[in-house]
C-alpha cells in the first residue's frame, strides 16, 4: 500500500480502496477489500461479542457452574472494592478521584501504547491484569471452555470464488 500523503483520503475504507502495492501498483479489487474488511470485523468485535455470548449461555445452562462463579466473584469482591473509589456524586460532579478501578493507558518501551486492567485493594496496591487472572481462575476456565466448544470465527471461513487447483488437489 503506498503512503498516506497530504490531502488523500484518511479513512480506513478510502486507504484500502485507495492503496496500491509499491512493486507493482496494483489496487486491491474490490473483493479484496470486502473480504479484508469483513476479517478486521469479525477478528475486531464479532470474536468477543460470540465468546460472551456463548460463556453466559453455557453458564445458563450449567447452573452449578454459575454457583461456583458466582462463589469466586463474591470471594473476591472485597479485592475489587477499594476503599478510596469516587462515589457516583463525585464523578458526576467532576471531582478527580485519587484511586481507581478499570483500564489504563501506559507508554510502552518502544512496544507503542498498551492498556492493562487495574484494580485497587483496600491496601492501595495496583493489580495487574495477569494478577486478576490469577484471582479468578474459575472464571478463566469458564471463558477457555467456552471457546474452546464454541470457537469464535470458526464459522467464518473463507473460500475463493472460483475453483483453485493447489499441488494437483482442488
């Protein structure tokens, strides 16, 4: 794809259509793009929309396996529950918290921007994500069994739309 110049187009859709490969200058046909935008859909939001919707179900389904989710969660609840927390009046009304729960941006070391998941304890220590994970391993397993019976994307297979002959095989 060529490079994003000065008054051209600076959409995601208008660079896929507008782009050509510097070697040889060809644009991507149109086929191409559906299909590359389709794959950025499906990897970006229909992979984690399926993944919910199939744990809670198997967790409808499973009644003792909610119990026992529901079990950690209550266990942990104290963990996730820091005292200093704004009230709900105190983020309507504007006032910075000095504590907080939920995502953070941090600069990476030459990795670009990541965000992590913190939660803070009564004792005012940061947990990362991976030390959440670790609070909660039932509910790991619940989301890993869920996608384990119910991949998501693996409806979502591509196939040419002609005939291709590959190593003598079609």
């Amino acid at each position: 794809m060529g490079t994003l110049d000065e008054g051209s187009a600076k959409s995601f859709l208008a660079q896929l259509l507008q782009g050509q490969d510097l070697s040889t200058g060809d644009s991507l046909t149109q086929q191409q793009v559906i299909a590359q935008v389709f794959i950025f859909l499906i990897a970006g939001y229909e992979t984690t929309a399926t993944a919910l919707t199939f744990a809670l179900y198997l967790l409808a389904v499973n009644p003792e396996a909610q119990r026992k989710l529901q079990e950690e969660v209550d266990g942990q609840a104290k963990l996730l529950s820091a005292t200093s927390a704004p009230s709900a009046a105190h983020t309507l009304q504007g006032d910075k918290p000095k504590q907080s729960n939920g995502p953070t941006a941090t600069s990476g070391q030459g990795r670009g921007s990541t965000v992590s998941l913190q939660a803070s304890a009564h004792s005012g220590v940061a947990l990362s994500s991976e030390e959440l994970a670790h609070s909660f391993p039932y509910a790991c397993a619940v989301v890993d069994e869920a996608l384990r019976l119910y991949p998501p994307g693996a409806n979502a297979i591509r196939s040419p739309p002609e005939e291709v002959e590959v190593a003598g095989y079609k």
